[in-house]
C-alpha cells in the first residue's frame, strides 16, 4: 500500500469527525445524476463522482467537450488537434493516435455511448451536466468503461413553458461564438427544443520565424475552429405512462486550422532510442531549443487542416407498468466522416501525414427495472454494431525513403457486441444495503487491412503496389490475428452503510474488461498487430457526507488496480504501438463544496495516485521502462474555486477564481526524459454582472500564462520530439440574454 493510499484511508476514517463551522446560509443545490441508470441524488450513489451543472459550466467559461478536466479530480486531457480526444482518468487512458481505437475511458452523450475519439472534441451548448464517473463501470455501462466513464447530459425538450436564451462570444485570437436554444410544448402532449452553436477562431499557435534563414514562415496560425452545430429533441406523452424522447444532432467542422507540432531537439539513449534533452534538461523545454524558439510559434510553412461531419440520432421510450416496473428502450445511430492532415515534422522536413475515417455505429438497449420496498433491480440486454473503414497516409523522403513517395495504410474493421446484465440492490438493514451485479459481454471484431505504396519508382516499386495485405498474409500462426472473440464477464460487489442521515459509506470491488483492437501501421509485422484484452480488478473505499446543515458536502474515495494485460503505448522502432503488460495503480480523491452564505462558493479536489507498469517497450526491440508509472499520471493534482456574489445596481455581481495544479508527470508510457511535464498551476478568472434576464461575463483564462503540454511525442531517434501547448493567457467577454 502507498503513502498516498495510506493517508486517504486515514482520512476516510476520520471524516466523520470533521465539521464545517455553521453558517446562515442556502442548502446546497442538490444534484440528481444517472451513475446507476436512474435519478438519484449524488450523495446516495457510492460511486465516486463528481458531476457539473449547466450553471458551472457556464461560470466556467466551458464551450467544448474537452475543456471539463479542469474541475474534475483526477481527470486528464490529451489532445494533439480538436479532431481527436483523449480523456485520462486515474491515470487510465489509450495514447495510440490511430483512428481504429476505442478509450478505456467511455463517453456517453444522451445515454448513448460514443466509440470514436474523433466524436468526442465537439462544441458543448445548452447542457443540463456532465457527469464524471470513477473507475470501472461495466456492469451497467458496458464496453469499454475500464477507467470511468463521462456522460454529457443536454437540455432536453421537457419544459412546457415557452423559453430559451441566446449568447455572443468575443475572445483572443479572432475567436467569435454565437449560440442559442428555444423550447416549449406545441400542445399538451409535445414539447421541443432546439439548440445551435457557432465558433470561429484563428488559433493560439502562430506563425513564427524559419529557423536556419530567419524569414517568416507562410504556414497560417493553427490550433483554431470554424464549425457549427445544431441539436434538436422532441419529447412525446404516448399516454400517461409512456414517454418518447428523440433527438437528433449534426455538426460540420470546415478548413479548421490544426495540425502542427512545436519541435524541439534532443539526443537520445542509444541503449534505447529514448529522448533524451540536449544539455541534461529534466524536461520538454529544458536544455533544448524549440524550433521557433516559443511554445505557441510553429516554423512551418504548410497549412493543414481538418474537416469533420457528424451525425447523431437517438430515440429514449420508457414506460412505466402499473406493477411499478418500468421499461426502457434507447437507440442510438452514429455517422462520421472526418479528414485530418498534419505537417508531422512541424516544418523541420517534408513529412506530411493524413488520416480518414469513416464510421457507422448503431446501438441499441433494452432495459427492465423495479423495485420494493427493500430492493432496487434492473436487467437488460444490449446490442452495438460498428463499420469502421479508416485510412492513414505517410509521404516524402524521411519515411518513405522516395521523394515523393506515399505509402498508404487502409482499414477496415467491422465490430459486433452483445451483451446482457443485471444489478440488484438489496437493504439487509436500514443501515446496510448489498449491491451485486453482473454483465457478460461478447466482443466479435474483424479486420481488413492492406499498404499500398506510390510514386516509389526510384526504389523499383511501380506506383499502386500493394506491399501488404492481411488477407494473405494471415495463413497457418497468423490464421486468428484478424479476428477477435472474446467473451467476458464485469462484475459489482458493493456494501453501502449509512451512519446517519447524512453520512453514507461505501466499499466495493468492480472488474473491468476492454477488448483487444490493431494498432497496424506501416512497418508493424504481422505477429504485433493484434493486442490482447486488459481486465482490471478495481477495490475501493469512500465516503460521502452533507454537513454544515447542508451547506458543505464533503466526499472521498480510496482505491486500489490490479491490472491484467494492460494495453500500453509506445513508439517501437518509431512506429506507433500497443502492447500488454501487467499493472497496479493506488490513489484517490477528495472533494469538498461549501456555500457558507452571504454569496460565497468553494470548492476544493485534490487527486493522488501511484502507479506502475511491469514493461513498457522502447525504440529498439528487447528494450523498454521497467516499473513505469502510467502516462499523464501526477502523484498529486488539486483543483479549486472561490466565487463571491451580491446584489448591486438593481443585479448581482460575481467575481470568480478557479484553477488546478498538477505535480510532475510523464506524458508517455515510456517515461523517457523528454516527455517529463514538469508541475504547474493554471488560474482562471471571471467577472459577471447581471439580472435574470441578462448577463455579461469578462473572464481571464491562463492568467499566469503558464506554458504545459497537452501531446508530446518522443521521437528522439530521430533527434527531436513533437509537442502541443496548451492556450496561453487568453482573454474573453461573453453576454447573454434569457427569457422565460
């Protein structure tokens, strides 16, 4: 046991006996979340949890789906372009870049689970919440929850009284957004709402300066937006006791500026092919030198971009029986289509690589529930189906050894799950309820993958040559590495005890599995395509308690992974790869939310953690990190918010301060020196004054400008490695207008 699960046990045990002085002052708002598939109150879910309203993500100034980490304890963020998302959680994310992947982190929108990392980075407007669930989730959830779960909830069409609001943006960096929302009942049985966004942004990396001649580049300022998104949803009163909820949405992003890297040198270990800094720096920007010489100038003279279009359909029914049972049905349906392009030595060398992917997914869940007077029950079935056809191009001399030579990878992977589940709470007392729950899931996958090479002719390859190509290669050993059958089961053991009203503690051991995928791409052999499935074993104790009558909540959770065929990323021989390897991680979380009155909000998190993985492989084959600790993973991470409101000039002001600090982390699983992150604080500000109906925000955000990555990958065999910052110190005024 760590010194970090050590302390959080001791903590645990003495929670009860903290107190927060008393105060005239509102009761906290309460917040009903879904974490077991049905309205609850946070505070009676032992879970851990944390959970924003649309009222906190508006104050904070949040308007993209990837901008929530900085609130949510333990919650990470890495992102080399808005096209492609991954969310780390506890130190459990999937950092291969490939399309084909899906995360051990999974997203839900509407009660339907999103399997595409390019889905995920979209516009966020008119939410009613986001909720950030805490270790594995696949009793209820499903697929592919080892590390958590995030379910953004929007607004929905269920307000009978005409409303709505409208917002305007005004932002550094040519940054412009609109959006607004309307709804109402068009009779007594039908209500609607629909809802839309718009942003266009030049970008926060601009254009530098050629290093060798010292002349401007040409390449545009990158890391930008121009898109919009619509949403609407209807909600239908079948009969008293049948509800049809539909939705549907669609986004189109255009010409959006990305795809560039800030380049910095480094030697690297020639035992390995590890990055290591120039001059014995510890980190990314030390004792090296960037090639434009700033973190948010790039020296390219490209213009990459990407497009991206989706479309989302969803239809919720649930009707209730007069046995007090009630059914559910949820269907889901997913289109995407998104082209990417990156100048992938950010100018340092022609190296441009382009990715597409094309992506149908259908969903459907059937679900049973009840209830008596000492037990809570749900059973279920579920049933997804993917088509995946994803390509990835390399071109010019420094990969493919031509000029102008392309060698293009395509893949097409068809993807089936089914599964079926249950859970059933039981009050042994009326202090003491036992959870159980159960899912056995099926995962069958299939792979269809070739490489063609073109304009190669200098090297005697006639253009449109097919250099690889699964189906033949797949014969006698390799027969099976196309295909993935995998059946397993996840599993919930959980007791919740109550020592009064308001103090509820939880102990529970959940088994998470994720299926196995391909990580194929150019020069990966046959026999490393396929990795295995990982199972976590997760054991965890918390606490939840209201105190201050009700003014303060205060909750904490210690846990403890056991990880089986962890799917780890690497860069072997510099080509992009999974490998499994055993693992354990031990941490936790503490949260505290205070309205102690006369206006004043905190709220305090903090996140620590320890991990380890048994090997990770290096560049060069035999080699590797023994013992790593998992990739942006911070020891320690603490978050917080201060907010002051009164009434003035016939309004309410608000001044608000909010941010998060990180402790030193690797940002690769190989946790070579060059992708050490050292620690850092990010402070955001905001100033609002308003009236019901109307309000104008100016906020602050980086105010400190600190520099920290959100990507780094370590080609130091090459002499160099690839980095994306995070936004420098930007500045904002949004106004918005409400009506009832």
């Amino acid at each position: 046991m760590t010194h970090h699960t050590k302390a959080l046990c001791a903590l645990l045990s003495a929670l009860l006996a903290f107190t927060v002085p008393a105060a005239t002052a509102q009761v906290l708002e309460e917040i009903v979340v879904t974490a077991q598939k049905r309205e609850q109150n946070i505070q009676d879910v032992g879970i851990a949890i944390t959970a924003l309203s649309g009222t906190q993500l508006q104050e904070l100034n949040l308007d993209n789906m990837q901008e929530i980490s900085q609130q949510i304890p333990g919650l990470q963020l890495q992102t080399f372009t808005p096209s492609f998302t991954i969310f780390n959680l506890r130190g459990i994310s999937q950092n291969n870049f490939t399309d084909n992947l899906e995360a051990p982190i999974a997203v839900y929108v509407d009660d339907v689970y999103v399997s595409s990392m390019n889905a995920v980075g979209m516009q966020m407007y008119d939410m009613e919440r986001v909720e950030v669930l805490r270790g594995p989730q696949g009793t209820l959830f499903g697929r592919n929850a080892t590390g958590g779960l995030i379910h953004y909830v929007t607004n929905k069409a269920d307000e009978t009284e005409t409303n709505g609001y409208v917002q305007g943006l005004v932002s550094d960096f040519g940054t412009l957004g609109i959006e607004g929302a309307v709804g109402g009942s068009f009779s007594d049985a039908v209500r609607g709402r629909i809802a839309a966004r718009w942003e266009q942004s030049d970008g926060y990396v601009e254009a530098g300066v050629e290093p060798f001649t010292g002349s401007q580049v040409t390449g545009r300022d990158t890391y930008g937006a121009d898109g919009y998104a619509i949403r609407g949803s209807l909600q239908i009163d079948a009969s008293d006791k049948v509800l049809i909820d539909l939705g549907a949405s669609y986004t189109k992003d255009d010409d959006v500026p990305t795809g560039m890297y800030i380049v910095t040198f480094a030697d690297f270990d020639p035992d390995t092919g590890l990055g290591v800094p120039l001059a014995g720096g510890t980190g990314p920007l030390d004792g090296g030198a960037s090639l434009a010489g700033d973190p948010h100038k790039h020296a390219s003279n490209e213009n990459p971009f990407f497009d991206r279009e989706t479309l989302n359909l969803r239809a919720n029914v649930s009707a209730d029986f007069d046995n007090g049972m009630q059914f559910t049905s949820i269907t889901g349906f997913l289109d995407l289509d998104k082209f990417y392009q990156e100048d992938a030595c950010g100018g340092l060398c022609f190296f441009p690589f382009t990715t597409t992917a094309d992506v149908q997914q259908f969903t459907q869940e059937f679900r049973l529930s009840g209830e008596t007077d000492a037990t809570r029950w749900q059973a279920g079935a579920y049933y997804m189906d993917i088509d995946m056809v994803t390509a990835n191009q390399v071109e010019g001399a420094t990969i493919t050894g031509s000029p102008q030579g392309i060698v293009r990878s395509d893949l097409d992977i068809t993807s089936e799950n089914w599964s079926v589940f249950g859970q059933v709470e039981f009050d042994l007392t009326d202090a003491l309820t036992l959870i159980a729950g159960l899912r056995w899931s099926q995962d069958d996958k299939e792979l269809d993958f070739f490489q063609t090479s073109f304009n190669m002719e200098d090297q005697g390859i006639p253009s449109g040559t097919v250099i690889f190509d699964l189906a033949d290669e797949a014969v006698g050993a390799f027969a099976d590495v196309p295909i993935i059958d995998y059946g397993d089961y996840a599993g919930r053991l959980q007791l919740n005890m109550r020592t009064g009203e308001d103090t509820l503690w939880f102990l529970s051991w959940n088994r998470g599995i994720k299926g196995g995928n391909w990580t194929a791409a150019a020069a990966v052999t046959i026999d490393e395509l396929r990795h295995k499935e990982e199972v976590l074993n997760s054991f965890e104790i918390g606490v939840k308690s209201t105190l201050a009558n009700g003014t303060a909540r205060l909750n904490a959770t210690a846990f403890y992974y056991d990880y089986k065929d962890y799917q780890a990323f690497s860069l072997t021989g510099l080509t992009p790869q999974v490998t499994n390897s055993d693992a354990t991680a031990s941490g936790g979380e503490i949260e505290l939310f205070w309205t102690p009155g006369d206006g004043w909000d905190l709220i305090l998190g903090a996140a620590f953690l320890s991990s380890e993985v048994d090997f990770v492989p290096a560049v060069f084959p035999g080699t590797g990190t023994s013992n790593a600790e998992f990739p942006q993973a911070p020891g320690t991470s603490i978050n917080g918010l201060v907010r002051k409101s009164w009434e003035a000039g016939g309004g309410n002001f608000a001044v608000q301060l909010d941010g998060n600090w990180n402790g030193d982390q690797w940002m690769e699983g190989t946790n070579s020196l060059v992708s050490k992150q050292d620690s850092y604080g990010v402070l955001n500000g905001n100033v609002t004054y308003g009236t019901d109906q109307w309000s104008i925000s100016a906020w602050l955000k980086n105010l400190t400008d600190e520099d920290y990555l959100l990507y780094n990958l370590d080609l130091g065999l090459a002499g160099f490695i690839e980095q994306v910052y995070a936004p420098p110190r930007t500045w904002g005024v949004t106004l918005r207008f409400n009506w009832d």
